[in-house]
C-alpha cells in the first residue's frame, strides 16, 4: 500500500502519518528524515541535499527525487509506504510514479487531511512543546492542556511555548500552501486517489486519530 499523506501545514498531518504508519506497520517516510539520513551517511545526494540546506535554499527537484528513489528501493519499502511531504508538486508526483511504475507499483491512496483554518490558526498559537527533547510530547493550551499548567504529564518537564507566529503570517503559509499544492491536489483527484478527509471534530485531543480512522476506513 502506497500512501500519499497531505494536509496544509498545522493540519496535523504528520502526526496523523505516524499514527498510520503504526497501524498499518508500513514505514513512514518524511522529507526531513529522508534527508537527514542521507546527510548522515554521507552519500553524494546528502553532501548536494545539505549544501543547498545550509546555504537556506530549496533542495532542487532532482536530489529530492534522487533521495526519494533510494529510499523506495530499500527492503523495508517493499509492501508500501506512507509518504510524508512528498511529493510537493505536480511534477514531483509525476516522479515518484515513475519510480513505483518500475517496481510495478503505484499510489494507492492519497489522504488530504481538511482542518478549517481557524482551527489551525488556533492549534499553532496555543502549542506547547516539552523542553526535554528526550520525551518530545505536544500540548495546546486550548484543545489538549497540560494537567499542571507549563509542566509535562510526561516527564515533568516545563514546557516551552515559542511561536514567531501570528494569526497573519499562519494565514499566509496556508494561502501558499493551496496556491502550491493546487496543481498535486488535481492530479491525484483526475487519477481517483485523492480522499479528502474531514474529521468529526477537528478540535478534539484525538483529531489525529480520528482523521487515521476515516482513512482506514477510506479504502484500505
Ligand atoms: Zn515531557
């Protein structure tokens, strides 16, 4: 099975690919991590992927793709994945269906997760994060609180509250983001994968794992 995860961001998108990801036992495949290994590694993709990074420029095209085609042919992608942030435009989808059409394969399902924009706006603001990296655990002030105010149910750790952002310039990220993902969303809608999915109640503490439900439900 071959999924495609998408969703504007602060969707919460990734967190719902994490959840499927174990549901379904398929790997889940994020750009950041993809790229990450590669820098690791130290192969001729990840030296070309991190001199664009660190130079704050855009990975071009070919290296995502190169980097994504590697990570496909791996043993662990064999039964499927669960793509997350690519692809990012038309033509990087294109791409990947030439890399699956060589193993006979194709995307199977494409989720696009749907979060009204005031529900997003309100999930980036009130986000809290746990100081210790270790435990990483999410909190929103308005829709998921902490039992102790600034403190971790986790661990214990305080919790830290850093946002650059405003109302304004979140608006505008998701502006970009249709105006971008416009041409993606229309090629995986023409080829019957696209399934919009619209959680009961996006505001929820378990939105994530309600959107993971309507997938599965979807077609899987
Ligand atoms: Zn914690």
């Amino acid at each position: 099975m071959y999924i495609v995860m998408l969703g504007a961001p602060g969707s919460g998108k990734g967190t719902a690919a994490k959840i499927l990801a174990k549901k379904t036992n398929l790997p889940h495949i994020s750009t950041g991590d993809m790229f990450r290994e590669q820098i690791k590694k130290g192969t001729e993709l990840g030296k070309l992927a991190e001199s664009y990074m660190s130079n704050g420029k855009l990975v071009p095209d070919e290296v995502t793709i190169g980097i994504v085609k590697d990570r496909l042919n791996s043993d662990d992608t064999k039964e499927g994945v669960i793509l997350d942030g690519f692809p990012r435009t038309k033509m990087q989808a294109e791409a990947l269906d030439e890399i699956l059409k060589e193993q006979g394969k194709k995307v199977d399902i494409v989720p696009e997760l749907i979060i009204p924009d005031d529900v997003i706006v309100d999930r980036i603001l009130n986000r809290q994060t746990c100081s210790n990296k270790e435990c990483g655990a999410i909190y929103n002030t308005k829709y998921k609180p902490s039992k102790v105010a600034g403190v971790c149910d986790v661990c214990g750790a305080p919790l830290s509250s850093r946002t650059d952002d405003n109302e304004e310039t979140i608006k505008n990220r998701l502006e970009v983001y249709r105006e971008n993902s416009k041409d993606l969303i229309e090629y995986y809608k023409e080829k019957g994968v696209l399934t919009q999915i619209t959680p009961k109640d996006p505001t929820a503490e378990n939105a994530s794992e309600q959107a993971v439900e309507e997938i599965l439900s979807a077609k899987l």
